[in-house]
C-alpha cells in the first residue's frame, strides 16, 4: 500500500508541484521513522531464576543517546550506547512481561525457577560418578536435568526434556566447544599426548626413565621424585599435570607404585604450587579478580599485588598439602583408599602393572619401537623445548614495556606482572607444538623412525587423547549449564545467611570457596565468584566491628587467601574438574578411583587447615605458630592413622 502512495508523491514532483516536495520529504521521514523502528530488537532470556536479576537485552537503537522503554506499565528511561540498551528486571511470579519501545510492543511469558533446583544437576553428577564409577553418563545425567529443568518451567515436562536433548547437542556441547580457551586446551592436550607418544616410541622416554630409576629405586624415592617434578614444573597446572604424569607413569609403573598414588602426587602439586607461585599462569587472574574487589571498597588504598603477597601466609592449605604428600612420603604410609590400592599395586609383579595400561589402549602409542636402545636426550629435548617455550611464550604475549622499565618493582614482580598479563593458552599451544616438531625431528635425524612411524605415533598419541577430551567438553558444558541455573548463587547466599563476627569470615569464605568448587569443577569460575562478593563484605564487617586498620587487614588477608585455598581443595575434591580429569589421564587412572583415593586426604589436609590454620589466624595466634601446629597435626595423623605400605613382592 505504501509503494503506490510513493509513486503519486513522486508524480506530483515531476510535475512540479510545490505540494509533492513537501508530501516527498514527510514520506520519506515517515519511511525512515518506519524502517528504524521496525529495526528494533529485544533479547529475552531462555528462562529467569526466581528473584534473580536478569537483563532485557535492546539492540539497533540507532544513534540515540536515549530511549524511552515501558515495561508492564512502568516507564524507564534508558541510556544507549552503541545502538545498544538492557533493561534488569527480578521476577517473584508467574508473569507475562510487556516491554513497549515507542510504537513496537514485545511479550514473553514467564515461570521463574526456584533458586534451589539450581543444586540439583552437580549434585546428581557428582552421586552418579562416585556410585557407579562411571564419569561420562553422570556428566550427561548433570546435563540434561539442568536443561529439563530450563525447558521445563517454560514448555512443561515432556516439551523440557526434548528443549534439554535439543539445547545439548545444538547450543551448550557447540557453545564449549567454540570457547577459544577451552580449544586451546584440547589442542595443547592432543598435542602432548602426540609429542609423548612420539618420544616413547622412538626410545626417548624409556631414557628418562633409566635416569630417573638410577634415582628412584624404590617406592619412597619414585614417588619423592614425583613430587620433585611436580614442585620443578610451577609455571602452569595443565603443563605440570600432562608433564609429571606421563614422565613418572613409567617409572611408577616399574616401582610399583599404584597410579591412584601417582595421579594424587600430580594433582596436589600442580593447582597448589601454581596458586601461589610468583610467576605463573594463574597470577594474573589472581590479581585481576583482587583488583575488581578492592575497587569496590571505599577508604581501602592497597595494590592488588601487595594484597597478594600479604595473603601467602595464610595459604594453609595449598601450602600444608605439598608438606603433607612429603609426609606421607617420608613415613611410607596411607590410609583408606589410597593404603588398599598401594598394597594391592605392590603386590603385582612390575608387568602385570604396565598391562594395566595395555587393557586400557595406551601400550601401543607408548612402547619402543622393537631394536632401539633407550636415549633420553630425544624426550628431555622436547620436554624443555616445552618448557622453555611456553615461558617464553608468557613473556612475550604479557610484554609491557613500561612495566619492564619500572625499576622501583624488584626484578621477580616485573616479571610477575608481566606473566599475569600474558595469554597463557596462546603460550601452551606454541610450547606443545614446538615440542612435537622438536620429537618428530629427533626421531628422524637420529634414524630411529622414519616419517611414517613418527606421524603414525603422534596419530596414536591424538587418540590416546579423545577419552579425556570428551571428559573435559561434558565438565564444561555441566559448568555453563550451572551457570545458567546460578548455582554458586545459591549456595553463596545459603553460607552468608549466617550471623557471625569478623572473625569467623575467612572460615566460612573457605567452605563456600570449597563448596562452590566442589559443585561446579572449576576453581578460576569460583575466584570470579567470590572475590568480588566476598572481599568487600569482609572489609565492611571489620568496619562495622570496629576493628582497627591493621586487625581488619589481616582479616582480609586471610579471605583472600581462603577463597584461593577454597577453590584448589573443592577443585581437588570435585570429580567435574578439568584439571582433576587431566590428573586421571596423564597418570593412566581410572578417573573415579583418582577421586576416591585423594577425596580422604584433601579432606584431611582441609580441615587440619581449618583448625589450626585458618581459624586460629583470624584470631590473632601468629601464623608461624599455626603452620607448626598444623604440621604436626598432618605428622600425627599420618603416624597412628596410616599404616604402612607393604614392600614390593620379592623384596
């Protein structure tokens, strides 16, 4: 109908007629009004949480600095940036939303869900994994009851379940698989397990292993040498777990040291060591989400760095557990699982323990190929090469100049800062690839396996690799999906519903870190969560309590550390964690055994630094006191709880 009335408007121009240059210019500002409007977009949400703040995404608002928004009869003015504009709306009840922008109206029905169904899909994976032993339907299980309960509050039960099989495949399994960092991570993984496959096969490994058994003759030294790696490799907790488990496995193998024991030696030290190490891949996420808390505190003036540094000393637990597995080590004893499984491994005979990971695929990519003698220069130059690159990657991806050129920071904050900046995936992907390069150019100049056999072991490594690759997408996936419910909303708001005094803060900080992480597998997605809510809530009740600056400073200290320490032991605990997961495959252990034999010992190390580390310290006692306190607490337990570990059969 428009078209017509254009072209008589058009008409009466060509005749000249004053009237159709007016009628003209009112049409076509008529159409533009028209077509921006018809521009307008609004982005619901998928679904609402019951009293949760959610947002009303606008877009193509054109060049307004402004706009006018009517939301069930309440008129809001809005600002526009970029087009853009969101509306945060909270819902208690059942209620259709009319949002009306100038002359379009949008409407959308809506059941908000209760906040605790929000616990319900975690929990199920984590019941299912450690009932039946089986990590991939219980992710799967965690996953599709999230969406069912997505889907079923807005379609009803049987249209939900199909909403949850549909968003499954088409939105959250594709949406973690285009995430750039979790890429990263399953290439980087693929790429170790080609270059480890690659340096087995043409002897390099069997080399390392000849040196390190000269070292490690019996249980006690294998496994401290184990733990020495894990300490040597601090930089970043995947490179340490893939590094330190496929090196050690070998060895440990021919030790008889079960690998539940070697997958508990490679997860406690990598998260701890690279939580509080200076010059790590986690310093700058560290800082980062310090930062955001101390920018919402008034008449707090502190360095994100500083407050940093001052929060070491009360790592207790990061800290006692890499005493602890010296403990351990130092007394060769265990106890619950971890006792059961060491006796039945040194009850074996060496190659009954290496056909463990023959049954389970991993033999064919990691013999040597038959009429090579073992030389361990062709794996230590690619394992440095990683090494070495990746540092050097970190550097460089992080260079700031200025930084560099700031003489008034010490040499190792420089470089701190300067690693905290950097884009560790990016780091991991040319150090990993280097080394494969480095392994297949060893296997070919020192003629020990042609192109052919180098390429087909790096294939076989690949494979070895699909296994934890689909761990790790469904624990992602189960993470969005938590997230979409606001599970550690929920349990966030359960722990500070408790009324208590400054004091008793950086304890219930610790528990709902643990919990928080426990729940959704990630310990960085539990730092992002609470330094920022529970940095200036701690300082605020210090304030209201009256302390002093110094008292109130220590307080905050000890929260800051906690929410670290909290994150590494429910990471540690929780069977949906990546690096977990990582542990379980560098170590060639059944990932549900790994989880039950570490989950008495993290427990242990947990509440020995509750007791006499964390409580303690937010109550004044000197920390020097509290370690010494603690540190004997693990030696005892160790000594009357454990028992000892049998000597290999036959010796």
């Amino acid at each position: 109908m428009a078209a017509p009335k254009f072209f008589s408007i058009s008409l009466a121009l060509m005749k000249g007629q004053k009237t159709g240059w007016m009628l003209l210019l009112g049409g076509l500002m008529l159409l533009m009004a028209v077509q921006s409007s018809a521009q307008i977009s609004l982005q619901w949400p998928s679904h609402v949480m019951q009293d949760q703040a959610f947002e009303l995404k606008i877009e193509d608002l054109g060049s307004a600095d402004s706009v006018e928004v009517l939301v069930n009869g309440y008129q809001q003015t809005l600002p526009v940036a970029l087009g853009k504009a969101s509306i945060t709306q909270t819902l208690s009840d059942p209620t259709t939303l009319r949002v009306q922008i100038g002359g379009q109206i949008f409407e959308r029905y809506y059941l908000p869900i209760p906040l605790a169904w929000s616990i319900w899909p975690p929990l199920l994976a984590i019941l299912i994994a450690l009932l039946f032993r089986e990590v991939y339907s219980a992710l799967l299980a965690g996953i599709l009851l999230g969406g069912w309960v997505i889907g079923g509050y807005q379609y009803g039960l049987v249209s939900g379940l199909w909403f949850a099989i549909r968003q499954f495949a088409d939105t959250y399994l594709i949406g973690a698989l285009s995430e750039p960092d979790h890429q990263a991570i399953i290439v980087f993984s693929m790429l170790i397990g080609a270059m480890v496959a690659v340096i087995s096969r043409n002897g390099g490994m069997q080399g390392v292993v000849n040196i390190l058994a000269r070292r490690a003759q019996n249980p006690q030294s294998g496994q401290f040498v184990t733990w020495l790696l894990g300490i040597a490799i601090f930089f970043d907790d995947y490179s340490n777990t893939l590094l330190v488990g496929n090196t050690m496995r070998p060895v440990t193998d021919k030790l008889r040291i079960s690998r539940e024991k070697l997958s508990y030696l490679v997860d406690s030290t990598a998260a701890p060591v690279a939580a509080i190490a200076f010059i790590t891949t986690w310093i700058g996420a560290e800082l980062g989400y310090i930062k955001d808390g101390i920018n919402s505190i008034e008449g707090l003036n502190e360095n994100a760095y500083t407050v940093f540094l001052g929060s070491l000393s009360y790592a207790f637990y990061p800290i006692l557990t890499l005493f602890f597995m010296l403990i351990l080590i130092k007394q060769e004893r265990d106890y619950g699982p971890m006792l059961a499984a060491e006796t039945k491994a040194r009850a074996k005979p060496p190659g009954e323990v290496q056909a463990q990971a023959h049954l389970s695929g991993e033999a064919g990519a990691f013999q040597m190929e038959p009429g090579l003698k073992p030389m361990a220069a062709l794996a230590l130059l690619p394992v440095l090469t990683v090494i070495g690159v990746v540092i050097w990657g970190l550097v460089h991806t992080g260079w700031d100049q200025s930084v560099w050129n700031d003489t008034s920071l010490p040499f190792y904050r420089r470089l701190s800062l300067i690693i905290g900046n950097a884009n560790s995936y990016t780091a991991l992907l040319w150090g990993s690839f280097a080394g494969l390069l480095v392994a297949v150019l060893g296997s070919l100049l020192s003629r020990r396996l042609s192109l052919e056999k180098s390429v087909e072991a790096a294939l076989t490594g690949f494979k070895t690799m699909i296994g934890a690759i689909l761990i790790l997408s469904l624990a992602w996936v189960l993470a969005t999906v938590t997230k979409e419910l606001q599970t550690a909303t929920y349990i966030t708001n359960a722990l500070l519903s408790l009324d208590v005094g400054p004091g008793w803060i950086p304890v219930i900080t610790f528990l709902l870190a643990s919990v928080v992480a426990f729940s959704t597998g990630s310990s960085w997605g539990t730092m992002a969560i609470l330094y920022p809510l529970m940095l200036p809530a701690s300082w605020k009740l210090c304030m209201e309590a009256g302390m002093d600056h110094e008292a109130a400073l220590a307080i905050f200290h000890n929260v800051v550390s906690c929410v670290l320490a909290g994150s590494v032991l429910g990471d540690h605990c929780s069977p949906i964690s990546d690096t977990t997961i990582l542990s379980s495959l560098a170590s060639g252990c059944h990932h549900i055994d790994h989880v039950r034999t570490q989950l008495p010992y993290a427990l242990t190390v947990g509440v020995v630094a509750i007791v006499f580390g964390t409580i303690p310290a937010a109550f004044g006692m000197p920390v020097y006191l509290s370690y010494l306190l603690a540190l004997t607490a693990l030696w005892l337990i160790v000594r009357y709880v454990g028992k000892r570990v049998p000597l290999p059969s036959g010796e």
